[in-house]
C-alpha cells in the first residue's frame, strides 16, 4: 500500500512550511514607512483602551499619517517581561515602555535604548518635563527614558466620615496615631489597604514609613551605598510599619482585598483612610461615586520631628524610550514630542485622570482645575511645585534594584506574619542591595 | 536488505517475530517522516533544555554577557530557605494529587461504568472545568469563592458564619490553591479511568458478578488490576506535571503571603523575572527536571516491562 502523492508531496514540503511558520512567529522589527509600535505595558479596560485611541492614537496620527502610531494594550503583569524579552532579542516595539528606571537601567547599560539626549534638545523637553523626575532616565551621563507617570503616595481620606466625627487629616505622627485610635475606637478600620491583586503592594507601606520616617535625607544616602539598610532609622521605620499591622489597622483582610474593594471600603466608611498612590485616583472617585459620600485627599503625615510636611516621594510608575532598533526612531520622538505636550496632558487628565499624570513643568492648578476635579489640580500641583522645590522622597518601585525590591515586597510579609524580625529582614535587604550595587544595579540619583 | 513502501511501514513492527523479519527502510525515505519532529525537538526541546544547563553555571541578568560562576548558582539557591520551603511544597502538592484526585476520579469513574442512565452528562460535567482557562477557574474563585468581600466566604460572613480567606493564611494558602487545581483536574483523570474501565473485558466483571462479588471486591480484584498501566501512567505523570506545577500558585497567590505557597516553578519565575537572576532560576529549572527526570525513568522502566 502506498500512500497517495499528494500526501507525500506534503510531507516532503514540511520542513519549508516549519521555515515559513518560523518566519512568521518571529516577527521583525517595524520598517521605515509602517509606521510607529507602543506596547502599552499596564493594561486596560475596554472604556481605557477607547480613551487612548481617541486621546493619544487619533490626534498624534492625525498630524503625523505618514507614520502613525500603532497601539498595542497588553496585559498588566506579564507585558514588561514580554517587552524586555523582545527588545533585548533585537525585537519589539519602537517606543519602549518599561515599569519603570530600575527595568530601563539594564537595558541601557546592554545598548539597547536609544540615547534621548538630541531628541530632548530639539523639543525642548528638559524644560518641559520637570528636572528630577527626568533625571531618574539617565545613565552615564547620558538620558534613556522619560518619566511616563510622576507619581506619588497620598493619604486618601473618608471626608464626609472625617466631617461627621469632627477630624481632621492628620500632618504628624501624633495626629495619625490619635486619629487611628479613634477610629478603632469606632470599629472604623484606620487603613483601607491590601494586596489581594497586586502583592506589589507590600511596598506602598515601605515607601511611606521609609519616607515618612526615615526620612528622604537618608534614603538618599543609603541608595549612595553611604548607610546601610540596617540603620536604626530604618528599623525604626520598619517597626512602626510592623506596629500598625500589629494593631489591626491594615485591618483583617489585607492578604484577601483587591483595589476596588478597598476604595469601595473607604467609600463606604468602613475604613477612615488608605495610604495609596496617586495612580489610583481613578479607581478612588468611582467608589465615592458610587457610595455618594466625598472623597478627601491629604499628603501622607510627616512621622517623625525634622521630616519635612508635605514631603512627596517620587514615583515613576513607567517610562518611554525607543528602541536603539526603531527604524523610525525620528517617529518616535515625535510621538514623545506629542506625548509630552500641553495638548495630551490635558484630554488626558480630563478622561483618565491619575494614570497619565506627566511630570509636565507647565501644571498650574488653575489650568487644570477646568478640567480635572479639583482634588485632583489641587494634589498634582502641590506635588509638582514640592518636587520644583527639591522636596521629594524615593519610591522603593523606581529607585531600588530589581532584587532588593522584590525581597522588601515579600520580606515584609513575613515580618507582618512574625516569622522574621526587623533586623534580619532590614539585614538580607542590605545583603542583596550591596550585591545588586556592586553589580552596577542601582538606578543613578540626580544630587539633592 | 528490501526497501519497503509507506503501507509496509504503517504494518511495521508489530510483535517481536514480526521486527526479526522487518524490512529495511531506505534512510532518505524514513528521514522524510523523522526530519520534522526532529526538528521541532531540536530547536524548542534540546536547545533550550542545552542552553537552561548552560545558564545554571553563569552569572546573567538576560541582557548583559554571561559571566561563568560554576556552581555558585546552587550555591546561591540552597542558601535560600525560600528555596526548600518551596520543594516541601511541591513534595506535599504530589502527594496531595497522587491521592486524592485518584480516589475521586476511579470513584466516579465507577460510578459512571455502573450507572448508565445519564452516563453521558456526567461525563461531561466532570470534564468541563478542565477545559475553561486556569486563570478564569482561579479568578472565580478568588473573587466568588474565597474572597471575605465578594465571596461565598463573604456571604457566610453576612450570614453570621465567620471563615477567612484560605489564601490569606501561610499555613491554608497552598492546600487552598491545590483545592483549586484539583477543582479543575480531576474530572479529566475520572474520564480517563472510565474509558480505561470499559475495556476491561466484559466476561472477566460477568465472571466476577457471578460467582457474588460485591462492587467493592470487583473493585479491588478485578477493576483496578486491569487498568493498573493506566492508572500507573497517571501516577507518574502526576508527579511531573506536581513539580512543574504554576499557573493556579502565580495567579491566586503568587507564592505568598510570605512565600507559604511558593513552589519551585513560581521561584524560578521569580529568580529570572522579578529579580533577573536567570543562573539561579535556571538551577531551580534543573532541579525540577531532576524530579521530572526520575519519574520518567520509571515511566519508561514499566513501559519496557509492560512492551516485553
């Protein structure tokens, strides 16, 4: 029995059709003429992936046709490794979005982002965008990502409950422990908080009582590799993180609720506060919305005497680059120059506010009050004026390297759960910084 | 020496006598039928398993040089007590799903050989959850089962019955992923149990029955020796795919809280993606394939027993 020619003749062509399935999967990089890629790497709603193609896709295509812009949302929590995955095997979207400086630092330093220097010239976005935050993207001398977000952590507060009780948003540490004590006092849960979606969360916390406490001086310092994680300051810090878990007010849930769930908490008043990030303004006014009581917004307490009040860590949640193997890489920028611009900022804020919050120099409350809420005008311009003025703080998610910040997330459950103490979770934190330091890991600071 | 056609071939070897007188293939014709899945293996099997060695041994973010640093790797990996929290929780996930799946699926698998009336359905039911996607089966429950807010856990709160997130406690997290996993995977073992049962010939159970053996007694002397291959193959396939275990752990929990659910798949995952550590992640690959290789071993072991 034989089997029919036809069927052999298939078989005999398989390994051509493997070649052309091969050249296929492995899909090159975009051409000259095709226009310009972003993967957006944070994911989004469907009403979120409308907003971006009619505030950032549809205007920037309609003064650049020869080159437009072809978006890609991917999925939150799987797309940075898909897109560090692709541009370092020579691959990937022209315009790079990565989680932020720490992610960027690596793939500068192997030569595979451009070098933004001339295009930040030309459109003069050093004057745009403002200088510590633009900072964060330069290695070597050399700049290689722009702060997509500048974000910060907030103390979100139960206004209309704050109003019914008489308080008032705490600004010292004594204020928040009265305020906590109150609450609890009333079976009102202090902080709205979790990490039942995002077990990143962890690090929120750290970066409020290491800001808050210790103190942005010092954590300058030890990012300098000039003092180590296990400065008593920081124990200190650790331990009142540790003490407010200890006395219930992360309340009974925080392994379990999720961000909609928390603001929803909040909304409801059911719990009183909820130190978040300004990204999640957004998610904050939906749950008020739906609650209909009023939403309040206050910068985090100073925790200790000669920490400055309002102090504002800086955050950037993301940042753009091109790839050193764009074949429009001129696109590109002009994509950046659009992004950057007035224009974006403000459809942006007005549809999507939090998310897209540039660290532009041209915020101005008044400005942005006609768009935004005014809560919102009020929090960013106070933000971007205190960082104008050199007083900011480091968010662990932008100035740690990989490994540290990996360990201060997952540490710090097991000092909440008592499993390990401060010092010896402070200790392997310091172990891991100074391998990760020696190794050159350590996002550069722009002197304070 | 005769060549032979692609109809000797599809006749070829069918019993011992049978390869004694085989006949001899022309090289470029079998080629043509090896060639391909040749080199599939070659490139998305051997390669990457070659080169997962090779990364054990060096010093690598995934983007500048490798540097080599020969076993510092394991070092590094055994001097984490994450490390070995995690293999204790693969070993418990084994014998978690060499247990009580097993007993659940040949149960139903029984059931549905007696009962015939509805067999149909039942078999379908039993088999949907392996079908629907791990992530949607672990964000349902997460969200509608687990969770104190929007959950059943929630409901029974409101209810005046108060239970906690299972996920949410380091000494329940990782049974409360497995109850997910199983959820999911043992409908598939019932099928094939029950598929495997209705081979069994029919006079051996007329035999049984007749001389007043009870379900239990079939059960025990006549069922299970015949599928036994079946149900081996299962077994040991359990421990590999118990060590490669990943999706349910990386979605519901992510290995925590405080890494009381971190097997060594989501550590290695951890190692090369969070941390960009890949000589360390790839030495915890190689210790999984280590478990995986060992279950092979007997796999193949009882496969040539079974073939003589």
């Amino acid at each position: 029995m034989q089997l029919p020619r036809g069927i052999k003749s298939k078989i005999g062509t398989l390994p051509g059709v493997l070649a052309i399935a091969t050249a296929l999967f492995g899909a090159s990089p975009v051409r000259a003429g095709d226009g310009i890629t972003l993967w957006y790497q944070r994911g989004g709603t469907p009403e979120q992936q409308q907003i971006m193609q009619k505030d950032l896709v549809e205007p920037f295509n309609a003064a650049h046709p020869t080159t437009p812009l072809n978006l890609d949302v991917r999925a939150s929590g799987t797309a940075d490794k898909q897109i560090r995955m692709a541009v370092i095997s020579g691959k990937g979207p022209d315009i790079v979005m990565t989680p932020g400086p720490s992610t960027t630092l690596a793939l500068a330093q192997s030569g595979h982002l451009l070098a933004l220097d001339d295009y930040i010239k030309k459109y003069n976005l050093d004057k745009r965008i403002l200088g510590p935050v633009l900072r964060t993207g330069e290695y070597n001398g050399h700049n290689y990502a722009l702060p997509r977000t500048f974000e910060t952590m907030v103390l979100y507060y139960n206004k209309t409950l704050f109003d019914k009780n008489g308080w008032t948003a705490p600004k010292t540490m004594a204020e928040l422990n009265a305020l906590a004590e109150a609450m609890q006092a009333k079976n009102v849960t202090p902080f709205s908080v979790g990490n039942g979606d995002w077990r990143a969360a962890n690090e929120w916390y750290v970066t409020v009582v290491f800001n808050h406490f210790a103190g942005p001086e010092n954590i300058y310092k030890a990012l300098k590799g000039e003092i180590p994680w296990t400065s008593p300051t920081f124990v200190q810090a650790i331990d009142l993180l540790n003490n407010w878990y200890q006395k219930g007010w992360f309340g009974k849930n925080y392994f379990s609720l999720t961000d909609d769930q928390q603001a929803l908490l909040l909304a409801k008043g059911e719990a009183g506060m909820a130190p978040n990030g300004t990204f999640n303004f957004d998610n904050m006014v939906a749950a008020f919305k739906q609650t209909g009581q009023e939403l309040g917004i206050a910068p985090f307490p100073s925790l200790r005497d000669g920490v400055p009040y309002p102090t504002y860590e800086i955050g950037t949640g993301s940042t753009m680059s091109i790839n050193a193997n764009s074949a429009n890489p001129d696109a590109a920028a002009a994509f950046l120059d659009y992004l950057y611009s007035d224009a974006f900022y403000d459809r942006i804020s007005k549809d999507w506010p939090g998310d897209w919050n540039l660290p532009l120099t041209s915020i101005d409350e008044a400005k942005l009050s006609k768009n935004v809420s005014p809560l919102f005008a009020a929090t960013a311009t106070s933000f971007s004026k205190a960082v104008a003025q050199g007083n900011f703080g480091y968010t662990t998610w932008t100035f740690w390297p990989p490994a540290t910040e990996d360990y201060l997330i997952r540490g710090i459950e097991q000092v909440w759960l008592g499993q390990i103490s401060t010092a010896e979770y402070l200790g392997k934190m310091q172990e891991t910084f100074a391998t990760e330091m020696a190794a050159g890991k350590v996002p550069q600071l722009a002197p304070r | 020496m005769r060549r032979c056609g692609a109809g000797e071939l599809l006749r070829y070897p069918r019993s011992p006598l049978d390869r004694q007188n085989a006949p001899h293939l022309s090289l470029g014709f079998a080629m043509r039928f090896i060639l391909p899945a040749l080199l599939i293996n070659i490139v998305i099997i051997l390669i990457p398993a070659l080169l997962t060695v090779a990364m054990a041994f060096v010093d690598w973010d995934g983007v500048s040089t490798p540097v080599w640093v020969g076993f510092e790797n394991f070092r590094t990996i055994f001097a984490d007590p994450v490390f070995f929290s995690a293999l204790l929780n693969n070993i418990k996930w084994t014998l978690i799903f060499l247990t009580v799946p097993m007993v659940m699926g040949l149960a139903a698998a029984l059931m549905l050989l007696v009962v015939r009336r509805g067999r149909n359905f039942f078999q379908i039911v039993y088999f949907l959850p392996v079908i629907i996607a791990t992530v949607a089966v672990a964000r349902v429950w997460q969200g509608m089962i687990y969770n104190p807010e929007s959950g059943l856990v929630g409901w029974l709160k409101l209810h005046g019955i108060v239970l906690t997130d299972p996920l949410a406690r380091p000494t329940t997290s990782l049974y409360a992923v497995a109850t997910v996993d199983l959820w999911h995977w043992w409908g598939f073992l019932a099928v094939i149990f029950f598929a495997a049962l209705r081979q069994v010939d029919s006079a051996q159970i007329d035999s049984a029955l007749l001389d007043g053996a009870s379900l239990l007694q079939l059960m025990r002397y006549v069922l299970i020796p015949a599928i036994r291959p079946t149900v081996t193959l299962m077994m040991i396939m359990t421990v590999i795919w118990s060590f490669l275990a990943f999706d349910f752990v990386y979605v519901l929990t992510q290995g925590g809280p405080a890494y009381s659910s971190e097997v060594l798949s989501t550590l290695s995952y951890r190692y090369a993606f969070y941390n960009y550590t890949i000589g360390p992640a790839a030495a915890v690959a190689l210790v999984i394939s280590f478990f995986g290789l060992i279950a092979t071993f007997f796999y193949v072991r009882i496969q040539q027993r079974g073939g003589d």
